[in-house]
C-alpha cells in the first residue's frame, strides 16, 4: 500500500508539472493566436461579400438569400462546436491511452520482477535435477524405436538409429520448450513448458553407417519434416516408451568398425556431363530398398538419405562398369514340397538392371554338373528376354546361383532361409510371436511340371515391415502370420497380419516353453471365469424358480377354490391341475449347468 501511494504521489506531481508547463506555453502563444483569429475573421468577412456577390447574380429573393446565410452560419457554429467537443474527447483518448501504457508498463515490470522471485528457487531446482539426470544420462547410447521397447528383445532387432544422450533441459516461463513435431501446447493464449526434454544426437542408423551432422548437410534447413534432423528432443516421461538404453557390451556390440561407418558408392558414367550410374554399395549386406541414392549435383555432391533415419555419411568412388553387386549374397526363401519340389518363395538380389529375369532348374536325380552346358546355357525365354540368374536346385536344396553379365555366366554367393511349415510358431522383429499361415507359391522348381496351391496372402500387411532388397515383381513375399503374443502379454483375439517371409524367424524352445506356460495360466484364468458366471446363473435360475413356484401355488389356489363352490369335484381338480402346472414347469426348465455348459 505504501509503494501504491507513492506512485500515485508521483504520477499527481507529474500531471502538475505537465499542467504547469501547458499553462505557460499557452500565454506565450495567445498573442500569435490572437492575431491569426484576427487576420481569419478578415478573410472570412470578404469571402462572404464575393460569395453574396456571386448569389445576387442568380436573382434570387433577398429574404431567401438572408435566409440561406443565416442557416449557414448557424450550421457552421454547429459543426464547430461539435468538432471540438470531438477533437477533446480525442486528446482524451489519446492521454488515457499514454497513462494505461504507462501504468501496464509498470505492472509488467513489478510482474516480471515478482515472477522473477517467486521462480528463481524453482528454477535452481530444476536446475539441479537437470544436473543430476545429466550425471546419470549425458553420454550414454541409446536405440531409438518406434514402439515400446521390450526387455526381451535385443538391442539389434530393435528397428531405430542408434543415438547418445547430449543434454537434458527445461522450459521456463519466458522461454517454453516443446518437443519438436508435436502440436503446439497452449493454456488460453499462454505458452506452458513442455517439462523436462532429453535431447538424443544420432550417431548412426540402423544398419551402423554414421549420421551426417547439421552442419555439413546444405539441406538441412529445406526439411520441413523431422526425418533429417540429427537431435531429437524426447519428453523425459516418454524416454522409456521411445528409447531402449543400451549397456557397455550393447553399446560396443552396436557399433561398426570405424572402416564402415561411411555408406561408399561405387559408381560408373559421369564422364562430359553424362549419367552418373551406382554399381556396387559399401559395407556389404545394406539393402538398397532402405536408401535413396542422389546424384542430382554430381558425383563430387553425392547425397545418401536413409528412408527413415536421415541423410547419412557417404562417399563417391569410381569404379569400372557394372551391374551386379557380385560381392552381395543372393539371399532365397524356400520351401522343400517333398524330396524333387522346391518352392522359392522369395529372392532378393542386388542388381541396378531395370528388367530381371530369372529361371530355375531342378538336376535332382541327373548327373548333370553345376559347370555343365546345360546349367550354364542362359537362353531367350518366350518373349525373347535375355535370361540373367539362374537358380540350381538339386537334393531338395539350393545347389548354385548363376548370373550373367557382358556375356560371361559367374556363380554368385547365396543363403538359403528355409522357412517354417504352416502352423509353426514364429517370431517377428519386434519380438512378436505368431502361428504362420499357409506359404504362397514362389517359383516352383521340380522335375515334372506341378500346380502348387496359390495360398496368397489374407490379411492386411503389418505396418513397420518391408522386403529387405530387390525381389522379382511376380512375389510379393508376403505370408499370413496370427499374433498371439506380444510385448510379453497374451494378444487375444488374435492379431491378424501379412508379413515379408524375410521377417519371420522359427521360435526356439525356450520362447515356446515360455508361450505354453503362459498360454496354460491365460487358459486357467479364462476357465475360472467362465464357471464364476455358471454359479452366478445357477444362483439366478433358483431366485427365479423359488419366485415363480409361489406365485404359480397361489394362483392355483385360487382357481380351485372358485371352481368347488361350483361343483364338489371342482376343488380337488384345480388342486391337482395346480400341482401338475408347478411339476411340468420344473421338469421343462433347464438347469443352471445345462445353460452353462453350451456357452
């Protein structure tokens, strides 16, 4: 109250001064003003005289002409007086408004100054965890995802960047943080802080090639979307949700050796301003379905961009013209049908060729050689499309992967992943597992022309999941899995999906043993239930029955009595009839577990 009294004292001793001071500039000008009223009075007088000169000449009576200036004069004192009460009220405005910005500047000072005391012991607080989550956090490698975590699944089927932790901080009342890509947070119109943020730097992507930063990426400022940035700022409350934090042998087990932290491209062409074409990606084993490749600025401006994770490290070599990544396996996804049918699934191979063309060949029972003229003979098919792999089956197995390029037949490296049988349980890669459907027809290798059953695929493909590589269009590689298990819990009704065959892989025993205890103890608590409302019908169903009897009894009575009064017998057969409806009624009711067996 006293710093409001003084306030006000110096404000009413500001508005004196500011009197004071008009006052005096008002007397030094009245003479001026006196004159320049004179000199307008003057002017006004002889501008009348013209202008009633100018009226005469119209010929109009004198009494209207008088008539007519005596009406201007008074519109004109009118006007005037109601222009200055409007010019007043305006100054008006105009001070008031210049006193409440003075007053709401105050206001906002004390404010900040008030805000400033109040939250500066909160702020040291915050501060102080911050410290302490720094201590703890700062500097450890983390797997991004993009689903929780599970303790169950290892740090390299989790599907996200590898990053370490660089900072943690907190929004203040000035300045709010807000976790970027999320809408923003408002309280009325005022910003509110988004609470404790820990801020992730990439280190590399999911396959280990190393991160490009901020600073050496010319476009890092032209995305709008949150895909190239190197940091990620994580609320500390959805860290757990996002983020699985690795251990010491995690950590060294998640990174490449330091030769294969760059994604190396290997190109031909570019000579005379001529096309610039890859040939052949370094580390070995990256799909290049997972990258996008630009030479848009040349080969000296090569731009490498993980689909998902950002732009990545890279490097343009030269290299002489090829077409075939003959260093990356041929990886196939088969079924053995019986002992002369094979079933490829699926096949992915590294091959920048826009048309592919594969054929298979089955020597089960021959004594062909894998080097014989018949195995490497690569003829036109139908459409006279030249042949460029190859696929050797012999043994009810993948004996040889043959390719051609500049007119040469080469063997090329290849797996083969045998697949589960239908109805076998399987594990997907964010530790799910599921019962696998029915395979569909590949490629089918046999000796005598067969007609497998189709089995394509269901249900709808599982989102997060795609094929590894480059496949033939003809197979889409997809095969029926049924969830029932997922993040350690029972997923019941089951989930329903389509997933690629290279995502599958057959549940070892331990994880079965695992499911069938847990399936066992879901069984026994269903069934536990299940007989909890069988007792509770049962008890329903005798409520019912007691209720129904008695009311049947004395309505019976009744009947009976009005009947002997009609005749002797009459008594005794509604009795009876009384007795045989409540007989009949209980004999035709099921009973409580006849009703709940069915259910």
């Amino acid at each position: 109250e006293d710093e409001e009294d003084e306030d006000e004292d110096e404000e009413e001793e500001i508005h004196a001064v500011r009197g004071a001071a008009a006052a005096s500039s008002a007397s030094a000008l009245a003479p001026p003003l006196q004159r320049s009223a004179e000199v307008g009075e003057i002017a006004a007088s002889r501008l009348s005289a013209a202008q009633a000169a100018i009226t005469e000449a119209l010929g109009l009576p004198q009494e209207l002409l008088e008539c007519l200036a005596r009406w201007e004069r008074e519109q004109a004192a009118a006007e005037g007086q109601w222009r200055l009460k409007q010019s007043r009220m305006y100054l008006e405005f105009e001070e008031r408004k210049r006193r409440l910005q003075e007053q709401q500047m105050g206001q906002r000072k004390k404010l900040r100054e008030s805000c400033d005391a109040a939250l500066r012991p909160l702020y040291a607080e915050g501060a102080a965890v911050c410290s302490e989550l720094e201590r703890l956090l700062v500097g450890r490698l983390c797997r991004l995802c993009e689903h929780a975590p599970a303790a169950a699944v290892p740090q390299q089927m989790l599907p996200g960047p590898l990053a370490r932790v660089s900072a943690v901080s907190f929004g203040q009342f000035e300045s709010p943080l807000r976790a970027p890509g999320g809408p923003s947070r408002v309280l009325g119109a005022v910003p509110v802080s988004a609470g404790i943020l820990v801020t992730l730097s990439k280190i590399c992507d999911r396959n280990g090639i190393a991160m490009l930063p901020a600073s050496d990426d010319p476009l890092a400022g032209f995305s709008r979307s949150g895909r190239g940035a190197t940091e990620v700022k994580l609320p500390l409350r959805l860290l757990g949700a996002r983020v699985k934090l690795l251990t010491e042998a995690e950590a060294q087990a998640a990174q490449r050796p330091a030769d294969q932290r760059t994604f190396v491209v290997r190109y031909a062409g570019g000579e005379h301003g001529g096309p610039v074409e890859p040939v052949q990606i370094l580390p070995e084993g990256i799909s290049l379905a997972e990258y996008d490749i630009s030479f848009a600025a040349g080969a000296a401006a090569l731009r490498v961009e993980h689909r998902t994770d950002g732009p990545v490290r890279c490097r343009a070599e030269p290299a002489a013209q090829k077409q075939v990544f003959a260093s990356s396996p041929v990886e196939l996804y088969t079924q053995e049908v019986d002992p002369e049918t094979h079933n490829i699934v699926q096949v992915y191979f590294s091959d920048l060729r826009d048309q592919v063309a594969v054929d298979v060949l089955n020597l089960t029972g021959t004594d062909t050689a894998l080097d014989g003229p018949e195995t490497c003979s690569f003829e036109s098919d139908a459409t006279g499309t030249a042949l460029n792999y190859k696929i050797v089956v012999r043994d009810a197995a993948v004996a040889a992967v043959l390719y051609q390029e500049d007119g040469r037949v080469r063997p090329s490296p290849f797996v083969e992943h045998r697949l589960p049988a239908a109805g076998s349980f399987v594990t997907l890669p964010d530790g799910a597992l599921g019962r696998l459907g029915q395979l569909p027809r590949g490629l089918v290798v046999a000796r005598e022309p067969r007609d497998l059953p189709e089995h394509p695929p269901q249900w709808a493909p599982a989102p997060g999941l795609r094929p590894k590589g480059k496949h033939p269009a003809e197979l889409p590689g997809l095969v029926d899995v049924s969830i029932v298990q997922r993040g350690g819990a029972v997923v019941w009704p089951h989930h329903e999906c389509s997933v690629p065959v290279c995502a599958i892989t057959a549940a070892d025993s331990a994880r079965l043993r695992q499911w069938h205890a847990q399936w066992d103890a879901h069984l026994r608590a269903r069934s536990a239930e299940a007989e909890g409302l069988a007792v509770q019908i049962e008890e329903l169903l005798a409520r019912s029955k007691a209720a129904g009897g008695s009311g049947r009894g004395s309505s019976s009575n009744g009947g009976g009595a009005a009947v002997g009064n009609g005749s002797s017998g009459g008594n005794g057969e509604g009795g009876e009839g009384g007795e045989g409806g409540g007989e009949n009624g209980a004999e035709t009711r099921p009973s409580a577990k006849e009703v709940a067996d069915p259910a």
